[in-house]
C-alpha cells in the first residue's frame, strides 16, 4: 500500500509541475511600472476567466509568449541574429494574445491596450542585448504542458488498456484505408479561396532564399503578405460529399443566447502558420482549418457524433517553399493522416509503442500544379488527395485568421473565445470520453484549440511537436 501511495504522489507531482516556476528574473528598476502593468493585466484576465490558451505565458517573461516549436529552439539560439528573430516570433506570438484577452474582457477600465503594447516593446528591446536575460531563459526555460494526463493513465491501468486498445485501434485504421481512395458517394460541392494574383516557383523560390540569408539558422521568416499569397497560391480544392447541412464547412460564431454555432452560409476557411524542425531545417507550414455544424451519427447509437466536428489540413513547404507533406487530424486531434508529396521522402519504422498514423505516398507530378482534397459526408474523413491542374469549378470560401476564433464578437457587444482556459470547446464532448479517458486525453473527442491536439492514444504525440514530421521520416537523401 506504501508503495502505491507513493508512485501515486509522484505522478500527481509530474502532473502539477508545469505550473511551478522556481525563479525570478530581474529587471531594471525604470521598467518595474511595465512589469507591474502586464502582470496586473493577466492576473485580471484570469480574474474574469478569459484566458487564452493557444500559447503559454510566463510570468518571469510578461512580454513573451511560447509554443513547442519556439521553446524547442531556445537551445538552439546560438547568435544574435537567432536570438533576435526568435525573440520577434515571441513577443509577436505574446501580442496576439493579449489582443485576444483585452477584448475578451468584460470590465477593461483598468486598462488600456496601446499602454500595454507599449510596455511589452520596451521589455523586449531591453532582452535583445541583456545577457542575463538569455542566460536566465536557457536555464530555466518556460514550461510547455503535455495534453496528456498522467493521473488519467495511472488510474486508467494504461499498460494493460493499450493492449486491450492496440487491435481496435488497427481494426479503425484498416477501416479508413480500404475507404480511401473511393470515388465519392452522392452529391459532392467543391469548394476554394478566392483566387489572387498568380505566383511563379521563381518569385516562391526567391522569397525563400531571401529569408533563410536574413537567418543564422535558416528559418524562413516571410513578410505578413507573402504568407498571405502562398496561402491563397498553394490552398487546396476541397471536395466534400454533401449529404446534408452538416458538410458544409462554415464560419463560427455565437448566438444570441451565447452558444456558440457553425453558419453554414458563409463558407469559411480558417488560416494560421506555424514552424516546424525537419532533419537540420526549419520549415514554414500553412494551416488550413474549417468548421461543421456536427458530425453525423451513422447509427442510432453513435458516441463519436455530436456538435461541432472540423479539419486542420497543414501543408508543410520545404526550404524553396515547394509543398513537401501534407498531413491532417480533426479539430480533436483524432486520425491522424500524413501524405508524402515528394518522391524522395520515405517513412521511417516507428516502435509499437506509439500509434502510427496512417502515411500515404502523393508525390508532386511535373505537370499538375493544385492539390485537390476529397472530405466523406458525415464524418468528414478525407476519401483522397490527388493532384490537379484542372480543378473542379468551385463555391468560394472566405478566409479568416484562425486568430479570430478567440476572440468571437457577440450580439451583448462583447467578445468571447471559442475555447475554454484548457483550449477545448467544451460544447463538442463526446460519448467516447466515457471509456477512452484511461489513455490519458482528457475529454477525448472534444474539438481543441491549435497548441493542445494529441494524435495518439498509444504513446504520446502532439500535433504541433517541433520535429513531429521528422520522427515519422527517414533523412531525406
């Protein structure tokens, strides 16, 4: 019994320790006011509830904030040019959020959003060049939680659980590969961004090259516009069976009474970038993600149906900014399906001690130029990928930031994110919950925010892993 009092005690421990911070960092005494104004900012937004969770803030760095790809490349910071960079991408990640949570406030009298701005721009210029602010972050990083729950696999009897689950979970995965690859059933309706300006591989190409040489480590910061353009030139024609109003992908938002819903009459396409390592590089991804009312039941007894159901289809773009991996989960971070659009890409043998996803060979052929991606009806698994320069003709969709959906206005003339404190939309919970809590997901099923998507029950993966990719492929030769 001792010893089970004590490994209990030690997994309650694991679980808590992301939330301990064991030093402080010291500031000039001229920016103590700035200090004690954004950390008076986020202890309010805890206050009235409407904290963001799609990036971690800590309160030793009030100006910053991280993710996994950019606390994985603190090590890594090895000139002042990377240093510089990096601290740009996170205090640009930092103002995002507290845009979202000052207009997610209910009571904003105590603050004003350009002063606090102001203040984190002035704690970032003194980190640029303050030694012990580097040394004091290396040392003692910020912490970026697991979406895993020890207590949950502990209780859960995981070892002995994802034994009994490995043959089901295969059994699923067959299932979804003999399905890929049908022509589509019924009624179908394409759908696309609107069409810009073209772009040439030479201008892609140039832009790319042009990035890495402003970077010690290569990684490709592109301005604002030219991300903006590679979204619109490289966005997918998504097919998608229409059986009813629940495949019809549309914009979310709140109704009167503060619940939030998906408007199936404006097709809506939610866009956000993100960063990922891939053996020695640093890789731009675009990440397209849309919304459906519900995902359909298929019997009068389904516990994987229910409100809300999505997509997040993210196109990894290799160092000359060609499309080099497509991969995909829903919005819960379940079916994870990676395609390989290279020919020189092979997968590399994972152990049995982590759920594979399910990989694909979709090499880029010399002629064909868009990608075209085909969603079942009802549960909105993709059917294929294929290659095009002959698109089906399509219903436009509206792009959107995905930064948008955390902070949704509503009819009270307020504003109010998507998700919860724990980035999860607690309006989508599913039946499955009740018995695949033992392999440590809370609330499996349920849609969440970008930053908190595992992909496996066996074994632990998040979709937004810095190397994710890197660890299902070999080196590319």
């Amino acid at each position: 019994m001792r010893h089970i009092i004590i490994f209990f005690t030690v997994i309650m421990l694991a679980a808590c320790a992301n939330n301990v911070v064991t030093t402080s960092v010291n500031y000039p005494t001229s920016l103590d006011s700035c200090v004690a104004q954004l950390t008076s900012f986020k202890s309010e937004v805890k206050r009235q509830g409407v904290q963001d969770a799609q990036v971690v803030w800590d309160n030793r760095y009030p100006h910053l904030a991280f993710n996994r790809f950019s606390q994985a490349q603190l090590v890594k910071l090895n000139t002042r040019q990377d240093q510089q960079q990096w601290l740009n991408y996170t205090s640009a990640q930092a103002k995002s959020q507290r845009h979202a949570e000052y207009q997610n406030l209910i009571n904003k009298q105590h603050f004003d959003l350009a002063s606090l701005d102001y203040c984190a721009d002035k704690l970032t210029n003194h980190s640029r060049f303050d030694t012990p602010f580097w040394q004091n972050i290396k040392k003692q990083p910020p912490v970026i939680a697991s979406s895993y729950e020890p207590w949950l696999r502990f209780f859960g009897v995981y070892p002995l659980s994802k034994q009994v689950a490995k043959p089901a979970i295969e059994a699923e995965q067959k299932r979804i590969l003999t399905d890929f690859g049908h022509e589509s059933e019924g009624y179908t309706i394409s759908y696309a961004m609107e069409k810009s300006p073209s772009l040439t591989n030479t201008q892609i190409k140039r832009w790319f090259s042009s990035a890495r040489q402003r970077s010690d480590s290569q990684w490709p910061q592109l301005t604002n516009q030219q991300i903006s353009r590679l979204f619109n030139h490289y966005a997918p024609v998504m097919t998608i069976e229409s059986a009813s109003v629940d495949d019809k992908p549309g914009r979310v938002e709140y109704s009167p009474n503060l619940q939030p819903l998906v408007n199936a009459t404006a097709p809506t396409v939610y866009l956000n970038h993100s960063y990922t390592e891939f053996h020695g590089n640093i890789y731009l991804q675009l990440n397209y993600s849309m919304w459906f009312a519900n995902r359909t039941p298929t019997s009068s007894f389904d516990p994987y149906a229910g409100k809300f159901d999505g997509v997040i289809l993210r196109l990894t773009l290799d160092q000359q900014g060609q499309p080099l991996i497509l991969d995909n989960i829903h919005q819960c971070g379940c079916y994870h399906m990676v395609f390989a659009l290279q020919p020189q890409l092979k997968f590399a043998e994972l152990s049995r001690d982590i759920e594979k996803p399910l990989v694909f060979h979709k090499a880029k052929p010399a002629t064909e130029s868009k990608l075209s991606v085909t969603l079942s009806q009802g549960v909105h698994m993709i059917k294929q990928v294929q290659w095009t320069n002959n698109p089906t003709p399509a219903r436009v969709l509206m792009s959107l930031p995905y930064d948008a959906l955390r902070s949704i206005p509503t009819s009270e003339g307020q504003h109010k994110s998507l998700f919860d404190q724990r980035g999860m939309l607690l309006a989508s919970e599913r039946l499955e919950r009740v018995y695949l809590w033992p392999f440590g997901v809370p609330s499996p099923g349920t849609m969440r925010q970008v930053g908190h998507h595992a992909t496996a029950f066996i074994g632990e993966r998040h979709f937004d892993d810095a190397n994710v990719l890197e660890t299902l492929f070999l080196p590319p030769h």
